[in-house]
C-alpha cells in the first residue's frame, strides 16, 4: 500500500508527553508550524504517571547543571501555568504551601543537613526547622521526627490537568495533535530529515524534534543515532482522604506524600526495570504503602482510590538530552527526563524553541546535548 505525504508543519514533534507538549506549545508561540504525533494518548506515560512535584533542590543530588536546570525552569513556572490558564481557562492547580524533607533517624538528619548547607546559597528561600517546629506545621507527622528543611517554592501541580492545559493551549493556536499515531520511519537527504513516516502517511517538515519519552532510543536508532536512554518504571498510588491530614508536600529518602486539592494523597514512586511492562505489581505497590502509613500514620484508615505505573526516560549518567542530534541539520531531541519532565517542561521548551528556530543557544543547554553520548557519521538516505 503507498502511503500519501503530504506537507505537514515547519516542525513534527515526535511525542505528545509533557516535553512534546511544551515544546510545540513554545514553538508555536514563535510563530512555527508545528505538527505533535502521539504514539497512544496525549500524556499517557511518563507524564500521567507522575506525581507533579516541582523539587529541584530534593531531586538534586548537589550542585552541577541539573539544579541549574531545575531552578530556571521552577522559576518560570507561575507564568507558564498562568499563560496556561489564560488560554485554556484549565487550572493546572500549582498549589502547596511548599515541601517539607523530613528526617527520622540521626544518619538521615546528617545528610538533610549536608544538603542544606549547599542548597541555601542557591537563592530559594529554605529553613531548617526543629523536629517540634516541622509538627506545628505538619501535626500528623510521627513524633519521632528530628527536623525537617522547608521550602516554601517547591509547589506541585497536577499533572494531568496540567496535559490537558497543554493539549488545549497547542490546539487553540493551531497545532495539531494526532493521537495513535506511532513513527515507524524517516525519510531523509543528506543530513536532513524530509519527511516523518507514521503508519498512515509521511508528513514532510523542515524539522524534527524526537520527544519520545521512553521510546526515544528506538526512534533515534532510525536515524542512526545511539541515545542510551532506558525505560524506568515508576509505581504509583492515590488514596483519598477527606479531610487531607497534611498540606506540604513531604519527602524523605524513601518516598514521598504530595496532597492535591481534591483531597488525595499521591504517594510516590517505586523505581525498577521492566521494560515497557507499564503495569503496577504487589511488591511495588505494599511498599508504597508500608512508607506511607509509616511516615504519616493518619494514612492507616484512608480509602485506597486508585494505582498506576508509568514509564520514565532514564538517561545513561541521569541527565535530560537536548539539542540537535549529531550529524543532522534538523534532527533535534528532547528527551531523558527521568522523574522530572513535569517540572522542566518549562525550560525545555524554551531551550528547544530556541535551537529549532536557529535562535541564540541557550546558556544552559551545554551541559545536555546529545552528543556527549554519540556522534553520527553516517547520514544516507532512508
């Protein structure tokens, strides 16, 4: 069966999760064209799996380029939800007084500590409270916490409503999203891609941007380009709790409780290799559970409201890639986001925004770009 081209966009991104989304949504808004092709469902990965926590200082493991990553895209997110909101009338719901990493035992309290002395020179406002101080702000807390960091900017969104805020934003300016669209191929010349081959057609682009998620080694692989970028699955749970019996997020080297307006408890997240086997087990899920009750008791008797899995883009040394594949003119990728995709879409788009259209390279994107990975020599035509 021929399959029909036809002309498609200035840009197909590949890959309809958060990243895809802000990217084209960033794109859009300079003015491009842009086409999203989406293998299942917009957000039904990585992105509808995640908690939503905006936490660069709890996910950083210290200074380096991450962190940096990490506060420029924290920073811009009020206007980024708020541009949101403005367009779509969706709330993504960035709320929280702010997160709370608590310490029970004293090996635990030395390492918060060592991680409050670099982070409090980073220029987000952080407090180290007493254990007596982090039970007045959180009473349900056991009573055998010994102190607590606060941050009162580390907030969280919602990230399915945030998706759809996406979803509804790129439409309304005139992107096009197909959904269960899945890329088979590339036609290419030289060192161009030409066109971008789904099951049904080819769509002719002037640029490529592969925001596949988990997916993205494969879809690199078509044009030659080694990403070592792996699926991680992450569990999952939500229990419902009226009324919630904690209103900062809290996090410890175990897990985490990230409360949401409608009164759930998201409880957060196993890490294991399964392939793309996106289903939640027993073992995942009786952990979860066992931290949860065990760092906030008042969760003993909440209902259980629902559990999933999802699949998160872990890259070979745990930082995102960015930036023009190597060897190509108008190949680019954004992808290996880990747990974090939800809070560096801002920047990611941005950054990406900016190296497709040809504008001034970003003073952060150095550090991510792929080919610190590989480099591709060999660009014939496929």
């Amino acid at each position: 069966m021929t399959v029909p081209t036809r002309f498609a966009s200035d840009v197909v991104v590949v890959g309809g999760g958060v990243i895809g989304l802000s990217v084209a949504w960033a794109l859009r808004q300079q003015g491009a064209s842009v086409v999203v092709l989406e293998r299942g469902q917009v957000g039904g990965q990585a992105t509808g799996a995640a908690a939503g926590m905006l936490a660069p200082l709890a996910e950083a493991k210290g200074t380096g380029p991450f962190v940096e990553l990490g506060l420029a895209s924290l920073q811009r997110y009020p206007a980024f939800v708020n541009a949101l909101r403005e367009e779509t009338g969706l709330d993504p719901e960035l709320i929280g007084p702010g997160m709370l990493r608590v310490a029970h035992s004293e090996y635990e309290e030395a390492a918060l500590a060592q991680e409050f002395a670099w982070q409090r020179t980073l220029g987000l406002p952080i407090e180290w409270l007493s254990g007596g101080e982090a039970r007045k702000l959180e009473p349900a807390l056991r009573p055998d916490v010994r102190a607590a960091v606060l941050s009162v900017r580390e907030q969280n969104v919602e990230p399915r409503r945030l998706v759809c805020a996406l979803a509804q934003a790129c439409s309304r300016r005139g992107v096009r999203i197909l959904e269960n669209a899945p890329v088979v191929g590339f036609t290419t010349a030289g060192a161009c891609v030409t066109e971008v081959q789904t099951v049904n057609e080819r769509l002719s682009c002037a640029a490529v941007v592969v925001a596949g998620g988990a997916w993205t080694e494969m879809i690199a692989g078509w044009l030659r380009t080694a990403l070592p970028i792996s699926p991680i699955r992450g569990q999952i749970l939500a229990l419902a709790c009226l009324p919630p019996p904690l209103r900062h997020t809290l996090y410890t080297h175990a897990g985490y409780l990230v409360p949401k307006a409608d009164g759930r408890v998201v409880v957060g997240a196993t890490e294991d290799r399964a392939g793309f086997e996106t289903r939640p087990t027993a073992q995942g899920l009786l952990r979860l559970l066992t931290m949860a009750t065990h760092l906030l008791p008042a969760l003993e008797n909440a209902p259980f409201e629902s559990a999933w899995a999802g699949l998160r883009p872990a890259s070979a040394d745990g930082l995102p890639v960015l930036g023009r594949l190597p060897g190509w003119e108008n190949a680019h990728v954004a992808a290996g986001h880990f747990r974090n995709g939800i809070l560096l879409a801002p920047i990611t788009g941005e950054i990406m925004a900016q190296d497709v259209l040809g504008g001034p390279t970003h003073s952060l994107l150095s550090a991510f770009l792929p080919d610190r990975f590989t480099h591709n020599n060999d660009n014939r035509e496929i």
